[in-house]
C-alpha cells in the first residue's frame, strides 16, 4: 500500500491510463472530479453520475459503451477513497461482486499550478484475468479519453480564472 491507501494490484489485471501533466492546480483537477453532475459535459466515458461521494456511497453512472459506439450502459459502484485534491476511488468490492474491480483517480501537484493525473482499474477476484482479457483494451482507451478530456477542461477553467 503507499501514502494513498491504494493497495498493491496484480499489473496483470490492472489497466493503467496515460499520466497526464496538467497545466492548473491539482485544487481545479479535484473541483472537476467531483462534480459529477457535469461529467456530461467533458468526460466522454461517464457522461452522467451521481453520488454523495461519502464513504460506502453509490456512485450511480451512465457509461458510453466502447464496444457498441452509440449504445450507453449503467453502472453503480461504492465511494471507497476520498483524500482531497489527491485521489478519488469506488468499487465493487470482491466480498459482494462476482465480477469485482476498483478504480483509482489519483492526482499529484507538481506545484501551485500543476499537476498530474491518472487512473488505474484493478479486476479483482477469480475472473480478474478473463475480464482483463476481454475489457482491459477498452478500459484503457475510454480512461485515456477521459484523462485527456479531463486536462483540457482543468486548463481551460484555470486560463479562464487566471485571466478574470
């Protein structure tokens, strides 16, 4: 486990996304995360959630299907990390789902006005290696897609702000 609570995960069956160095403070990366209302707005895998975002709560989500373009699909997993402006994480946690998997959003300042982002999905449990096997391709596109949504969007907002 490191300093985030985040446990060691089998690389086999983890998908990693892209880091991304955003140019805004990890403070407007972290606004955006969790303002899951208006994920319809930039994120092009989550176009709707909500949740309290309060430990064990569900994060209900309407996710665009990356293997049927055009289809959407929903999805409910449970808060299980929150450390402001550092990482946001929910699950299906392998004591309850037969298909069980946890995805961490992790952002890391480099300074004031900078920051990395990326996530990673773990599949867990005894058909972690099949799901990785015929989701992780997807999974990793549709997590690039969102982190590279996700930086333009925390750039625009600080531009904006910066020049207000």
């Amino acid at each position: 486990m490191n300093d985030l609570g985040i446990p060691e995960y089998d690389p086999a069956t983890t998908v990693y996304s892209e880091k991304f160095t955003i140019e805004a403070p990890a403070s407007i990366v972290w606004e955006i995360l969790v303002d899951m209302p208006r994920y319809g707005e930039w994120n092009p895998l989550c176009i709707k959630a909500d949740s309290t975002l309060e430990m064990g709560a569900p994060v209900n989500m309407v996710l665009n299907n990356y293997t049927n373009p055009g289809e959407t699909v929903p999805n409910c997993e449970y808060v299980c990390a929150v450390v402001p402006e550092r990482l946001l994480s929910w699950e299906l946690p392998v004591e309850k789902f037969e298909y069980a998997a946890r995805r961490d959003q992790v952002i890391e300042a480099l300074g004031p006005e900078r920051c990395l982002y990326y996530s990673m999905d773990a599949f867990l449990g005894e058909h972690a290696r099949h799901v990785m096997y015929f989701a992780g391709g997807w999974v990793k596109r549709a997590f690039d897609d969102s982190g590279k949504a996700l930086k333009e969007r925390a750039e625009a907002f600080h531009l904006l702000r910066k020049n207000a």
